[in-house]
C-alpha cells in the first residue's frame, strides 16, 4: 500500500526500529538523542512482492481498543 502510495506522488514516511522494515524505503534518516546523525539514499530497497508480509504489523480504522 505504501509503495503504491509513493509511486503516485504520495511522501510517505515510516517511522521503525526495525532494520528489516527500513530497508523496504528509499531513504533512510537516522536520529540519535533526538538529531539527525544520518541521511542515507537506500540504492537497493527491497521489493515488495507480498503484501501478507506486514499483515497483524497495523491495524488501522477508527474502532476502540
């Protein structure tokens, strides 16, 4: 979804912990203490082929938990 989002024009930002999922952008901005300390172009981000990969990572909509 978010891949198609930034196909279409859309910035998209995510914000992770985890390299796995860093690694599907095509930019990586790294912060420590609270200032940048990194600003890297990811020549080589990973594809997304199947999207089930993320499924139960967000649950999205307007229900209380």
């Amino acid at each position: 979804m978010f891949s198609a989002l930034h196909k279409a024009g859309a910035t998209v930002v995510v914000v992770t912990h985890e390299e796995n999922i860093a690694a599907y952008t095509d930019r990586m901005l790294r912060f420590s203490d609270g200032k940048l300390i990194s600003d890297i172009k990811n020549e080589n981000p990973t594809p997304v082929r199947d999207l089930t990969i993320f499924e139960g990572m967000y649950r999205g909509g307007n229900h209380a938990s």
